[in-house]
C-alpha cells in the first residue's frame, strides 16, 4: 500500500461499517422530521429538514453543533454568501 487512496479503497467499507457502529445517526431517511418545520416561511428541502432534525436531536444534549453543505449543488446566492 503506497498511498492513502490506496488504504481508503481496501479498508473504506470496514471503516465505514466501524463509524455507523460507533457514531449511528440521530437521524434518518427514514425518521418523520421535526413537525415545527411546516411553520417555517420557507418549506426546507428533504435533506435540509433531516439535516434541521437531526441538529435539534443533538442540541437537546449538547451546547452547539456544526453543520456543512459540503456537497450541496450551488444556489443563487451562492456569490454573495460568505458561509
């Protein structure tokens, strides 16, 4: 094994396996979402009302949480937003 794509492609499925075991998530596909979502002004897509759900599951126990949209298609507004 000379590169870490090369660790990655023969061991990804086990770590994968392991992080799920480890880290399962507070949130699923398949989990209803948070009924205060149908207030809201804006209806979130499906994978913003999961990623809103599941952020609300884990600040019942935590002071904080990060969120990413790494690997979102870009918006319009996605020149004039500095996040």
């Amino acid at each position: 094994m000379e590169t870490t794509f090369d660790y990655l492609r023969q061991f990804g499925p086990l770590l994968a396996e392991r992080i799920l075991e480890t880290y399962p998530p507070l949130q699923s596909t398949r989990d209803s979402v948070a009924p205060g979502l149908a207030g809201l002004l804006r209806k979130p897509l499906p994978a913003q009302a999961v990623t809103i759900t599941g952020t609300a599951k884990y600040l019942r126990k935590a002071k904080a949480a990060r969120t990413s949209r790494e690997g979102c298609r870009a918006s319009r507004s996605e020149g004039r937003d500095p996040a």
